[in-house]
C-alpha cells in the first residue's frame, strides 16, 4: 500500500519494485501532517518535487535530459486534490464542533438558573430557621427549643445526682455494714485523674454521713447503742450490731490516706520521669482533694536544692582573713558581699528560673506552688545564711555589720529584680501580681529586724561614735591634760567645751571596757586611736601623747566627713528614705559634737588659753598656737560644706526639722567664729603690747649721738637702725612669718595684718613723741622708721593704710631739715595727708628737736 506522511517526513518516497509501473505514484497525507509542530512548507514543497522525478534520471549529469514537467504537473495537481478532499473533510469537522459547543453551552445555561433558584431555596429555608430558632414575635419555636435543651440538661443534672447519690449510698451501706470499701478501691485502681478526682469527693461525703450518721465512731466509742442509722432503717438488733461494729470513720480516714498517698508516691514518679503532664493530672487531683497542701509540701519538702543546703548551712561562716579586716577597715572600700551568701544567692537565681517552668508545666495552680518555694527559699536558706554572715560580721565591728547588711540587700534587692524581670511562671510575659506581692513581702520580711523604728540610724550612730572618739582618743587625752582649772570668768565659759571633752574621753573609755566588744572589735578601735593592744584605756595617764596629737589636722576631718557621707548613702540605699530627715539631725548633732565641739572647739580654746597665757608672759610671746587657725578654718569650710550640699538638701521633706538643722549649724558657727574672733584680737594685743615693751627699752640719748661718744665720734654713721628698731622688727618679721602660716592669703589675713600695722603705727607716733632729737639724732630716726615702713609695705594691709606710710616718714622729715624747709613742708600737708592730722599734731615732734628754741623753729611752733 502506499505509504502516509508522518511528523518526521511529510512526503514518502516509493522505489520502482519489480513488476511494477516505473512511474512514481502520487504522495498521499493527511490532516495530521499540516498539524505536525515540525511542519515546514518549503520542505512540503522540496518533498512533492523529489517524488514526481523517476529515481534513474537522477543518476549524474552525463545522464541528463531535457526537462519533462509533466511529473510535477501530475503531481502537484494530485496534491492540490487532495488538499481540496482534506479541506472539505476540515470544514466539516468544524461545523460539527461549532454545533457541540453551542449545544454544550445551551446545556451550561439551564444547569447554572437551576443552581441559583435551589440556592435561593436554601437561603430562604436557613433564614425560616434561623426565625424560628430566634423566637422572634411572629415565631416561638426558638424559645420552646431553648427551654427544651435547658429542661433536658436539668433532667440530665438530676439523673447523674441521683446516679452518685445512688452510688454514695451503696458505698455508705458497704462501709457501715460490711466495713468494706470494694466500690471506691476498684474505681481508684482503675486510675485516670477523674476516677480519682470522685473517689475523693465521695470519701469526703461519706466522711460527712459519718459524722451526723455514726457519731459514736466520731467519739471513740465503740458500744452496742441502737441507732437507726436513717439508711437502712431499724432491722433488729442483729442489723444495728453489724452496723456498730465498724468504725466508719477509721475506714474513710483510712481510705482517704491511702488515696492521698498513693497519689503522692505517684507524683513523685512522673516528678522523677518528667513526666510533666501526668504530674499535672495527680496535682489537679490533689487539689481537689486538700486543696494541694499535700502535694505543694511534698514538692517543695524534697526538693533536691534544700537537701542540698540543709548539709551546708551548719557550715561557718569563714571567709578570707584579709576581706573582714578591709571590710573592718573604714578607710577602705568595701569588699562586696559575703562570698558563701552571694553563691546562695546566684543559686537560687538558677534554680527558681529553672523549677518555674517544671511548676507551670506541672501544676495548674503554678502560681500558689511558686509563691510556697519562694518563701521557704527566703524564710529557711536565704534568711539563716544571711543571720550567719551578719552575726559573723557584728564580731568583727559595728561598720563591718553594717556594710555586710548594705551588700547583702543591695545583692537581694538584684535578686528580686531578676526574678521579676524574668516573669517566672509567667514567662515570656510580665511577672504576675500574686507573685511580685509574694517577693516584696519576702524581702521586707528578710531585713525588718534590722530597720524596725530607730535600730539602723542608732547602730550608724554608734558605730561613727567608735570610729570617731578612737580618731580623736589621744587629741582629747592631750587636751585634757593641757586644760587647767579655771581661775577667771572669761576662762570659766570655756569650761561647758572641757567638760564635753571629759566625756568624750571617759565614754570611749568605758566602751572599749564593756563585755559588747568582742577581742577583735576592740583590737581594731585601738589600732584606729594609735594604741598598742596592751595598753590600758583606763589608765589615761600612762599614755604617751605628742604635741603632734593635740594639733587639728585637716586629713582627719576628711577622714571623718568620708565616713559620714558614707554612712549617709548607705541609710539613703537600704533605709527606703522614710526617715531621711530625722536621720540626718541625728547625724548633724553627732558630726557637731565631735567635729565641731570636740575637735575643732578644743583646739580653739587651747589656742585661746595660750593666747591669755602670753599677756602676761616676761618674755616674747609664742604664738605657735596660731598654726592650729589655718586647719581649723579648713576644717570648719569643710564641715559647712558638707552640711549645706548634703545633710541640709536631704532634710528638706520636713520643713522643721530643715529649720532646726540650720538653726544648730548657724549656731555653731556663730560659736567657733567668736572663738576665733577672740583669738585674733588677743593675738593682735598680745603682738602689740610686745611691740610696746620692745620701744619702751629705747635709752633716753638713741637720738642725741655725740661726735665725743666713745668708739669715735662718728659711730653712729654706721648704724643702719638702733637697736630697738631692730628688736621690734625682727619680733614683728617673725609675727608676720607666723601669721602667713595661720591664714592663708584671705581677709582675715588683710583685716589682722592691718589691725596689727595700725597698732605699731600708734605706737611709734607716741614713741617718738618721748625722746629729745638733735640733728644726728634725727638721722637715727628716719633710719628707724624707713626700716618699719618698709617692713609694713611688705604686709598684706588694706590700700586705707597707705597715707600712714607718708605719715611715718613725715615724721622723720621734722627732724633732719632746716626751719624755712620745715615750714614749708608743714604748709598745707594736713589736707595732703588725706586728713589724718591737723597741724597741732605736728607740735609735739618739732618741740623735741634740741633747735627748739632757735628763732627759726620758734616761728614754725608760732605758725602751728
């Protein structure tokens, strides 16, 4: 048969076969071929062309002929027919499929308008329903279905109350009368957390029954009464004996035992196997059983982290050697907490984080589980390892107590951040309020006998009082023996400040004597006095003391005011701020006493006995008391600073006692500035009463040199001054140089300079007024008074001194120049010199002159 066009060849080629036409026959197709995807006219076309040229005439070129197109002719003219036959048959098929699909969609049409009206049939019957269920006006049916499906599960309340009442009975009837309870043991050892959950409400039930049924078995009595037992009823004597026979209530308690431990040995086995949802299910039990008191004991009791601290909390409190003495130390920083206590308390950071997932997972009341492992972590371990550390601390001194009670609650406080901040049985989510309730209380209980009413500031008070009476022991024990009695009124005022002093001293004495301080507490106070351990405290007079110790020194207020602001931060961290201001009057009324009264007043009033001492004194005064002025006024710009940036500003919730504390400072400032005041003038009556004494020792004739006087006649040339000039300035050199060292570079040093140029200024007026001058004699004199102004001028003095200058060397002028020079010199210079003097002023000098009675000079007394 003739071959077909394929997708790979659209035309077939045929081979003459013998007993054959040697003319090629016509290629045959069909549709499938133009439909091919590989299909390609020029191909199509080289195909029909091939096929119409016979195979031996395709051989070579030697071969060739004249072209015959008839081959193609009929070919080509045989594919056109066919193509037409194909055409027609294409047609055809389309109009068949044109006919299906307009049949089809016809058919789609009427299946989608029967859809929509069914679908519109059954919203309108959803919505009949839906009326009638609501029980709206036109339609009741709702509410009759409600109250039918409330009636049913009220009928369906009742037949299971009456199936348990039923079963309570049988269980009743099988306890009083058989002394059995077969019933409930074969629902508890069908297990499951609801069989249990009933068997433990029917035991309580039955617990109920008999207590109102049999109340003698309530009442350990175990007689043959005839009770109807209003069950059963009255059946004889035989039936009340059987029922008596048993003691109900030994059975149910028996049961209810067993159950509760059988549920508990059971938790502790999925506990063991983390088998957390099985826990859940026996706690849930539990809970309805006691009400999870069992359970929640059980869990906490075992738990593997007390059994681990219940061995160690027996364990000392030891630590290194070298931290209790630098926590001892109040010159050192504190060395933190308790080492054994901060690894208890990073312990329990770990372990409660971990035990609250277990407990949420295990328990569904997680919370009042937490809250019970909280407070026996806080009441047993946390609160005896901290008693421990805080007795432990307490034997080595008051500061080191106090700074482990610091560390320790500021270490608790992180803590109980912590554990909020990590929500515990609320993880992820915030921590609840039942809990954060739970830790606030716990941590309030831990350190209320440490801050209940005044026990912390008194302990603050007490241990500063150490530090400070040891600091000041050996300054009060060389006062008090430098102090006398007094013998005039002015020293008898100073006599409140030695008697402060005295108890001061013996209230030191008689602490570090009680049996309180333990060996090392007193050992450490000694060691901060400057004392041996062996030497005695109460023989005070065996001490050995310098003068050294009886000097203020300005390190030991810093010392002093370091320990206070100390003190004071640490009651502003762990007090809570409720008593701030009451607080910081008690702390300024002891900073007072011993900065102020004890320490800078006794110093001031030694330096004030020392400057009385002097008036009197036949030699040149001392005035070494004066190098105590400068550390005390150090000492009291530090002590007001400290009081007015930090006591006074913390006092100010409490507006009175703000005012009182003012009040006692300004006070007490008033008080050590009249005392200072006091010193400087009798230190400036002192210099000049000396002053006085140095120009009375001036010989009549210093100003009246003779050119016969022995040694030759021109001796007195050489002198630079007399001798009582050079006496008075050195005193006054050495005063100055003393004063420089007492004040610093101040108004006071201006003001007691000045006090004092203005005292020597008066006094060499008055002391030249005394002695008869010749001419070489007044040399001498403006020699002496060029060395004291000169010596003035290097004097911090107050620029109102400067026409005094001018004064002083006016006054040697008198002396040395002629009577027509003098009288012009004195013309006009009262109002030169701002004032200071008239010219009547000026008589007294110029009468002095040996030239008196000269004409010239008797003019110039006559102009004057």
């Amino acid at each position: 048969m003739p071959g077909t066009i394929s997708p790979a060849s659209s035309v077939s080629r045929h081979t003459p076969q013998p007993g054959r036409s040697i003319f090629p026959k016509a290629p045959t197709f069909t549709l499938d071929t133009f439909s091919s995807r590989d299909f390609i006219v020029k191909e199509f076309i080289e195909e029909l062309s091939d096929s119409a040229v016979p195979p031996n005439r395709r051989s070579g070129p030697s071969n060739q002929a004249a072209f015959d197109p008839k081959p193609l002719i009929r070919s080509f003219e045989h594919a056109l027919n066919r193509m037409s036959e194909l055409s027609g048959d294409l047609e055809t098929r389309e109009n068949e499929l044109s006919g299906a699909v307009r049949r089809a969609e016809a058919q789609h049409v009427s299946n989608v308008q029967t859809l929509g009206r069914k679908l519109d049939q059954t919203i309108d019957s959803f919505n009949r329903l839906d009326s009638s269920l609501s029980g709206d006006d036109y339609d009741e049916g709702g509410n009759a279905v409600v109250k039918i499906g409330e009636r049913l599960e009220e009928l369906d309340r009742q037949r299971t109350r009456a199936q348990d009442a039923k079963f309570l009975i049988q269980c009743w009837m099988e306890v009083s009368e058989r002394g059995e309870l077969f019933l409930l043991e074969d629902i508890r050892r069908q297990g499951g957390g609801d069989g249990k959950v009933r068997c433990a409400n029917i035991a309580r039930q039955l617990t109920k029954i008999s207590q109102r049924l049999d109340p003698d078995s309530w009442g350990h009595m175990m007689g043959n009464a005839k009770i109807a037992n209003g069950v059963n009823g009255t059946n004889g004597p035989d039936a009340d004996n059987r029922r008596h026979n048993h003691n109900t209530r030994e059975l149910i308690e028996k049961f209810l035992e067993t159950l509760e431990k059988d549920l508990l040995k059971s938790f502790d086995e999925f506990y063991r196997r983390e088998n957390f949802e099985a826990m859940r299910e026996c706690a849930k039990v539990l809970y309805d059983f006691n009400g999870g008191a069992s359970v929640i004991g059980s869990f906490v009791n075992q738990h593997q982290f007390f059994i681990d601290r219940s061995q160690l909390i027996t364990e000392d409190v030891v630590g290194d050697t070298e931290t209790w003495e630098r926590l001892a130390d109040p010159d050192s920083e504190p060395p933190g907490v308790e080492p054994s206590l901060q690894s208890l308390i990073d312990e329990v950071r770990i372990v409660v984080q971990e035990e609250s997932i277990i407990i949420k997972r295990a328990f569904p009341y997680c919370e009042q589980v937490m809250g019970r492992f909280l407070q026996r972590i806080f009441q047993q371990s946390i609160q005896q390892r901290l008693e421990m550390v805080l007795e432990k601390a307490n034997t080595i001194s008051s500061l080191a107590f106090l700074r482990s009670l610091q560390a320790a609650r500021s270490c608790i406080s992180t803590l109980i951040d912590d554990l909020k901040a990590h929500g515990l049985t609320s993880y992820p989510e915030p921590i609840s309020s039942q809990i954060t309730v739970i830790l606030d209380q716990q941590f309030d209980d831990l350190f209320v006998p440490y801050f209940f009413g005044s026990l912390y500031i008194e302990r603050e008070k007490r241990s500063l009082e150490e530090l400070y009476s040891s600091l000041l022991f050996k300054f009060t024990i060389f006062h008090s023996r430098k102090r006398k009695i007094p013998t005039t009124f002015m020293k008898s005022l100073a006599r409140s400040g030695g008697e402060i002093l005295a108890a001061a001293r013996d209230a030191y004495a008689e602490r570090l004597d009680s049996s309180d301080l333990t060996p090392s507490q007193k050992a450490k106070l000694l060691r901060l006095a400057g004392l041996k351990d062996s030497e005695n405290v109460k023989a005070q007079t065996e001490i050995e003391v310098s003068d050294d110790d009886g000097v203020l020194d300005a390190a030991n207020a810093k010392r002093m005011l370091k320990w206070l602001a100390e003190a004071v931060g640490r009651g502003l961290e762990v007090s809570g701020g409720n008593e701030t201001a009451k607080e910081m009057h008690v702390l300024l009324n002891l900073l007072l006493t011993n900065m102020a009264e004890i320490y800078i007043e006794t110093a001031l009033d030694a330096a004030n006995d020392n400057a009385v001492s002097q008036e009197y004194s036949k030699n040149e005064p001392d005035f070494s008391y004066l190098s105590n002025l400068r550390s005390a006024f150090t000492i009291m710009h530090l002590m007001i600073t400290c009081i007015s940036t930090m006591l006074i500003p913390l006092a100010s919730s409490n507006i009175g006692i703000r005012r009182e504390i003012e009040k006692i400072t300004t006070l007490t400032m008033n008080r050590m500035e009249e005392k200072v005041n006091s010193i400087i003038q009798k230190t400036v009556d002192v210099a000049l009463a000396w002053v006085t004494k140095l120009l009375a020792t001036q010989k009549k004739n210093d100003f009246r040199p003779r050119d016969d006087g022995p040694g030759g006649g021109g001796a007195w040339q050489e002198m630079l001054q007399t001798p009582t000039c050079l006496s008075v300035f050195t005193f006054l050199v050495r005063l100055h140089s003393l004063v420089l060292t007492a004040f610093a570079p101040s108004a006071n040093l201006t003001s007691f300079l000045t006090e004092v140029a203005l005292g020597v200024r008066t006094a060499l007026l008055e002391h030249f007024k005394k002695f008869q001058v010749n001419a070489a004699g007044g040399l001498l004199i403006t020699k002496d008074i060029t060395r004291y102004t000169e010596l003035l001028r290097g004097w911090e003095l107050e620029p109102s001194f400067e026409p005094s200058f001018e004064v002083l060397t006016e006054i040697g002028n008198m002396f040395v120049i002629g009577p027509e020079a003098l009288k012009e010199r004195l013309r006009g210079k009262g109002a030169a010199l701002g004032g200071l003097w008239d010219k009547g002023d000026m008589r007294p000098y110029v009468l002095r002159r040996d030239d008196a009675g000269s004409v010239g000079i008797q003019s110039v007394l006559s102009a004057l």
